[in-house]
C-alpha cells in the first residue's frame, strides 16, 4: 500500500499508470488532487495470480477474433478474482490507509493496469471504476471488482489485438477520497480534432462526470486559445450522475431551469485550462485531464497522455513553421527507422524534420513570399490537390505566415527555392540512354570499390559514396529530362481537352514508353512466370512456400532439385539481379528486399501463373503501344480537321515525341538510388556482424535503430548506448500506430485537406483523378503485397503504392489509393498499363470493404461502391 505522496512516475510497475499519474500530480504546485492510495501491484500478485495460472494458459492460446472463446473464459476468470479472500495484511494495511484519511468518508476506487494511461496506449475506459463506496468492506469489495475488470472482454480483446501478455499486465487499484462537485467533466490541452497544441477544449456538464467520460451524454463544449474563450457551445443537459446516500451512485435528470445553463463561466474555463497547461508542462505532453469543481475550486482526479496527436517537429524556436509529409511524396507514410531517416537526409539536399519516425520539409518559408508561393502551390495543384488545399487552409487564415517581399527569396537556401522555367532540351532519345549507361557503371564501381570494407574505412566509404549519389540523383541534365516529360503530358492533357475536348489524353499517349524500369519490372515477372508455369510441381512447390512464409533464400536450393526448378530458380535469381533491391517502403534501407526475403514475390508469381497465357509479357508491352500509336493517329487527324489544324497537329506530335521519349526515364532516379542503397545495407549488415561478435552490439538490427553519423561514432570507439537502442526499439513501436498529415504546423495541428468539387456522383468517393478510363470489377483491400490474392479483373484498393506494387498491376484492371499524386510511382505505372486509377482516396481501404463491387472513374476521378 503506498499514499500518493510516496509515489512517482518511476512506479508505474508498482501502482499502474494512473497511480503513477496521480502521484505525479499530487507534486504539481497549484493543482488540487484529492488524497488517496495505491494498492500495488504485488497486492494483485499474491492475492490473484495462484488462482488464475492455468485459466490464463488457455487464455493466451485464443485467437484475437474468437468472441466466443474470449467471452467464455474472461466471464470466468472474473467469477474467480472476484471470490477470491484477500489477504489479512492487505485487510489490514487498507485500513490503516483508510483510517488515515477518514474511514468513513466516501472514495472513488480505480483500476490502475500497468499498461494503463501509457504514453504509447492509453487503455482508457478498458477496466472499471467505481464512485460513492464507503466503508472498509465495500472499499475491499471494489478493489476485488477492480482486479476483476482486467478480464472483461474489452480488455482481454484489445490486448489481444495490441499484442499485449495478459501476463505482464497487472492490476494496481487507486483509492482517492471522493470529491461531490457542481459540475466537472473533460480538459484536452491540445484539440483532439484538429491536434492543435495551443487550442484547449474544456467539456463540462453537472453532476460527478462519469456521464461525460462515459459518453452517456452532451456537455458544454469550450474552446480556449491564448487565455481567451474562441467559442463556446452550450448543451441542453437533460441527465446527469448523483451519489447517493449511502454509496453508489444513480442517473437524475437535471432541473429544467439548469438545463441549458453552462455550467462553467468563461473566467472558470481560463481558469482551468491555465491549470492544464501547468500539468501539461509538468509531464511534457499534451494530456487529457477529468476534473470537478467543488465550490470554487478545480480539484483534478485524473490525467493520460493524448496518445493519438502526431508528434511536432522540434526546432527549439517560437517561429511559426508549416511542414510537409516526404512521406506523402515517395508513397512510403509508414514509419522510418533511424539508420533509413538518416540515410534519406543524407541523400537529398533539402533540409528535413523527422517526427515520428516520418520526414517533413517547412515550406514556411517559400509561402512566405509571393514568388515562391505561387511556385509552390502551382507545382501541389497539379501533384496533390489534398496537399494544395491543406496549405491554403493554413494561408486564408492569414496571421500564420508572416509575408515577406520576394527581394529575400535570394537569402533562401537552394533547396528552399521553387525551380526556375525549365531549360529546352532536345528530344533525342541518346541522352537517355547515356544516363542510364552512366548510372549503371557508377553503381558497378560501387560494388567493387566497397568489397572487403569494414570499420572506419567501410563509413567513410559510403560517406563518400553518398556524395555520388546526390550527384547522380540531382545532376541537371537528368532534372531537364524529367521535367520535359513532365511538362509535355501536362501541355498535352491542357490543350487536347480544350482544342478536342479529349480528357487526360497523355495517359493513353505515354502507354509502353521506353526506358521504364519500374513498368518493365513488372512484366518481366510476367516471363518468370512462363519458365515456371509449364512445370506442376515447381508451381505446388512454390505455393506451400508462399503458404508457410518462408524466411530466407534456402527454399531456392530445393527448388533446383524438382524437375524444371532449376530452370525456375535460374529465372527468379535472374529477376533478382536486376530487381531483388526492391520492397515495400524502400526509401527506408532497413526494410527487408526481395533478394533477402525471395518469397515476398510468389503470391504475385503464382498469380501470374494462374491468370495468364505464355507470352503475356511481350503482349502486354505490344499492346500498350498499339494503343498509344492508335491513339496518338486519331488526335492528330482530329486537330487536323481544325482551324489552324495543320501547325496544332504539328505541335502536338512534337510534344508526343518528347514525352514518349523522356516519359519512361521519370523512374531511373530512385532504382538507381535504391541499387545504392541496397550495396549500402549489405555492407553495413556485415559489419553489423562484426559488431555483434565483437560485443558491441546484441543484436544485427540494433544498427537500424543508430543514426548513420552516430553508427560511425560506434565502430570508432567500439561502444553502442544498448538503452538508446532500447527506447529506440520501443519508440518505433509506437511510431507505426500513428497516421501521419499531409501538412503539420508547428502548433501541432494536422491537415489533410479535402476535395472541393461537386461533379462526383451522390455517394462517391472524391480522389484525384491520374490514369483515364473507367472500369467495374471486384474490390480486392491489399495491405501487405506479399498477401495479395488477385484475380485478373480485380480493383487494387490499398493506402499507397510504391515501385515494388507494380508486379501486381499487370493483373488488376484498375487502381484505388489512400495517398498518391499525378506523378507518384503509382499513377505513372498506371498510365504506362492503361489502368484506369484514382490516388489520394481518404480513407479508402476502411470505406471500401475487400469483395465489393466498385466502379473506377480515372478520368474524372471518383470512385463507386455499387454493391
């Protein structure tokens, strides 16, 4: 038994999360807490554990979706806690405690779960707790409905879910004396909508508060901004909660005349919130606080971390900043481990914040100024209308940006800066192929140069390989390509559609371009899957594979043993070589290749297999540019038959020329990038191997968790911070929970923008609109490539798409994503197969569920759900 002041947020083990709190609220000067105990968390150990051992062996044998079998055995594992006969020195110790605070006073008892009112999972609302209990029996009693509630098939649910052991959470019980307030309710310190930092939002009704926090009704809702109240909603609060004489507490109905009243004036709220920025301060995150008023004061009973706000970038100053997701632009939102933040910052010359695992760029500065403005919210408007419209929320405010002329545009950095007019350049397809030739020579001179490496020397070598690869990534001639095939099938979408009213026509004109190594990855796993196809066995052998989620490469050795396997492995391991740099998220170089993990690929493998005749490669290139020559045939006789038809036509051919040209190239950069990376890991991870013998790491994968400079300072001095890696580890965590927005301010708050148009049909989903074309077919929600299950004819959904989808887009007949623009790697592999595709669908893969039947409107971009 421990009393509050006895307690501190290095307790947590002993007395649970929200013992811990209230024990580090009690020392927060100018916050009222009522007095109390904890009774600890061995209490629970030795008066429940012998009793339940064998239940929660079953218990941890149940699957998380087994409703059943979860209800059945948490019904009697709380029949059991609840019968249990405490000790006689907890009797005991109980007492004590309440006849220091006043035995016959009423309190409130609590569940305090270890894993309870977490920074990283708040677990609000997964055990019980119980107001108005007086006297020694029935302060026990509750403790014993307390323990018992860490069984109820909420709980036991969500921790399945959340991969928690029911073993390792453990229940501590909070006794506080009991306050019997006027009003009370909720205070977020940071807006739980908009994840603003310095907006508050106070609710408040009449009556103790468990209403509120339950959701059982409406309070007044206020929001608070600079010690001043910017709105305020009053609810017509019909119900609310008493205790009773006695103990417990029952549901009344509020005096009529009480009813629409507010129940805080705007001083009280002030007053309030100035006492949450002061917890807030003290625990060094925004927090969700319950409080009551009792005469005129706020007494504060209960405060957690808000564990759903993404996390602000830190700058250390009081300047107004306005970031965008990197992620949101590469297709890859998920969490980056450091090793992959680090590396990515090292490679690209725009100065970056990292947040949760993810980067952003401030684009503060370039909004600032007209030119750059413009620049930017040009450049968005045709890429990523959500984006667009996130910022100009932020601008149409109008006191967020401080506006500067565009003589300081100068004093920018380089990077910060929008891009100039791009230079002409001559559509010859040489150049090219030149840049190709040169890349694929400086990757093999990497390769040599790094063999045989390690320790300092390897460091510096990739130190010095990097500035190669910044090189290669930003050398001019390369920016000139891309942007002219950018801006051609830009200049052919805006002219054909107001010269023929033909929509989105580069997206069937750029169909087979050459020089796609993204497009060309996918169909040729289309020609393994020819060598494969003509042999049963090789194709059952590969699929019990793909069914056991084999780790490794060793299953390439057995294949060769199987009649035609040797010719399979050769044309896999042949894939391989040009494209087993590849995976999921590959901007992070920690995230696992193909060429690591091979069986990543069979689903989209034996797909191919099933849904495809012999040649279908080769076919589908073919027709792809049949289509793009046929189409390109019929606009030009159709300008011709225009006024001024002849120099239109003429025009136009040029600029088909040069996007078919330039077109393919747009995916060079980043496969040669990643063929860098990749030669990267592999030496890192032997000298990760080195580390690991030498006893400086304990584990391979502790070098992701070390920034690039930091594993230098590692192999320099042979001493890694294992606690650093530790809470590393266990930050990443809880990084892969979070979602991260497409624009952050440094107030915190979250934008994602929103589409503002009406010409979708009722029902629709609104998207971005970047591969033409309509097509019907069944939903199939993918989240993980490697668990893709397609048919020919089905509808790709899933929340974005990076290089290594494409495989799987020579089976689908349409495209639906999360996140995406015009020119992100999905939408220009749609375009090169003629899928009709619809990026930047919020929330599609949770609106849109796997099996139903969709219609895609890639032209005009919406999506139907028709059954």
């Amino acid at each position: 038994m421990i009393g509050f002041q006895h307690i501190d947020s290095t307790k947590i083990a002993t007395v649970g999360g929200k013992g811990a709190h209230l024990g580090e609220l009690s020392r927060v000067e100018g916050v009222r807490v009522p007095d109390g105990f904890c009774v600890t968390t061995d209490a629970f150990r030795q008066a429940v554990a012998p009793s339940i051992d064998a239940l929660l062996d079953r218990l941890s044998r149940v699957e998380p979706d087994d409703h059943e079998a979860i209800r059945t055995l948490s019904a009697e594992i709380r029949g059991v806690v609840e019968g249990v006969e405490p000790p006689g020195e907890l009797v005991a110790a109980v007492g004590e405690q309440l006849a220091r605070l006043g035995e016959q006073d009423a309190y409130a008892v609590r569940s305090s779960a270890t894993a309870e009112d977490l920074p990283t999972a708040s677990f609000a609302g997964q055990q019980d707790s119980y107001l108005n209990v007086v006297g020694r029996a029935e302060v026990l009693r509750h403790i014993r409905r307390c323990w018992a509630s860490l069984f109820t098939e909420r709980a036991v649910t969500y921790r399945c879910r959340n991969g928690f052991d029911h073993r390792q959470v453990r229940m501590a019980v909070v006794v506080q004396r009991m306050v019997f307030p006027e009003a009370s309710g909720m205070l977020f310190t940071a807006d739980p909508v908009t994840s603003n930092r310095k907006v508050a939002t106070v609710e408040a009704g009449w009556g103790l508060g468990e209403a509120l926090v339950a959701g059982l009704v409406s309070g007044d809702v206020y929001t608070v901004r600079d010690d001043r109240v910017v709105s305020a909603t009053v609810a017509d609060k019909s119900m609310y909660v008493l205790a009773t004489p006695g103990g417990g507490t029952r549901d009344a109905p509020v005096e009529r005349e009480l009813r629409s009243r507010p129940a805080l004036t705007d001083a009280q709220v002030v007053r309030l919130v100035r006492l949450g920025r002061r917890v807030e301060a003290h625990f060094g995150r925004p927090q969700d606080i319950e409080w009551c008023l009792a005469g005129d004061d706020f007494h504060i009973v209960q405060s957690r971390p808000i564990t759903t706000l993404f996390p602000v970038p830190v700058t250390g100053d009081e300047e107004n900043h306005v970031y965008v997701s990197v992620g949101h632009q590469q297709m890859m939102t998920d969490a980056m481990k450091p090793l992959g933040l680090s590396l990515w910052q090292l490679t690209t010359p725009r100065p970056m914040q990292e947040a949760a695992g993810r980067l952003f760029v401030d684009v503060g500065p370039l909004l600032a100024t007209p030119t750059g403005r413009a620049g930017l919210l040009g450049t968005l408007g045709k890429s990523d209308p959500l984006m667009l419209d996130a910022l100009k929320t932020v601008l149409d405010r109008g006191d967020f940006i401080d506006p500067l002329p565009d003589g300081d545009l100068e004093s920018l950095p380089a990077a910060l800066r929008p891009p100039g007019d791009t230079p002409p350049i001559e559509t010859d397809p040489a150049v090219v192929t030149e840049m190709i030739r040169l890349n694929e020579e400086s990757v093999a001179e990497l390769r040599r140069g790094i063999e045989g490496l390690s320790g300092r020397e390897l460091l510096d070598f990739v130190t010095a390989d990097l500035a190669e690869l910044k090189r290669l990534l930003f050398e001019p001639r390369g920016y000139e390509v891309i942007m002219a095939g950018m801006d051609a099938s830009y200049w052919l979408n805006e002219h054909l559609e107001e010269w023929l009213g033909e929509k989105n026509a580069a997206d069937t004109l750029t169909q087979s371009v050459p020089h796609n190594v993204t497009a060309e990855m996918g169909l040729a796993l289309l020609d393994v899957a020819d060598v494969v196809r003509p042999h049963p066995e090789v194709v059952a052998f590969l699929q019990r594979v793909a069914d056991e989620g084999r780790e490794g490469d060793g299953f390439l050795d057995e294949l060769a043993a199987l009649p035609g396997g040797r010719e399979a492995r050769d044309a896999l391991l042949g894939f391989l070589g040009t494209y087993g740099m590849r995976c999921a998220g590959e901007i992070d170089v920690t995230r696992t290749r193909w060429s690591e993990q091979p069986a990543m690929l069979l689903p989209a493998l034996l797909g191919n297999v099933r849904n495809f005749a012999p040649g279908a490669g080769k076919r589908h290139f073919e027709q792809g540019l049949q289509e793009a020559r046929r189409k390109e045939r019929e606009v030009l006789t159709r300008l011709r038959a225009l006024p001024g038809g002849e120099e239109k036509a003429e025009e136009t051919k040029r600029m088909i020329d040069r996007v078919r040209t330039f077109a393919g190239y747009r995916e060079y950069p980043k496969y040669g990038m990643i063929s860098r990376y990749f030669v990267y890991k592999q030496a890192l991870l032997r000298e990760a191997d080195r580390l690991v013998r030498a006893g400086t790491l304990g584990a391979r994968d502790d070098v992701f968790f070390l920034r690039f400079e930091e594993l230098r300072e590692v192999v320099r001095t042979g001493e890694a911070d294992a606690g650093l890696i530790r809470d590393r580890r266990e930050a990443f965590r809880t990084y892969e929970t979070l979602t991260p927005p497409r624009v952050l301010t440094s107030d915190g708050e979250a934008l994602n923008g929103r589409y503002r148009r009406a010409d979708a049909p009722p029902g629709a989903l609104p998207g971005l609109a970047v591969s033409a074309g309509t097509v019907e077919g069944r939903a199939r929600v993918v989240t993980d490539m490697a668990r893709a299950d397609l048919e020919a004819g089905d509808i790709l959904v899933t929340a974005y798409t990076d290089p290594s989808w494409t495989p799987l887009f020579v089976t689908v007949a349409g495209l639906v994503t999360e996140v995406g623009g015009i020119m992100t790697h999905g939408a220009v592999i749609a375009r090169e197969y003629g899928l009709p595709a619809v990026v930047g669908v919020e929330r599609a893969t949770r609106l849109i569920r796997d099996g139903q039947r969709i219609r895609v409107n890639g032209t005009d971009g919406h999506v139907e759900i028709l059954t």
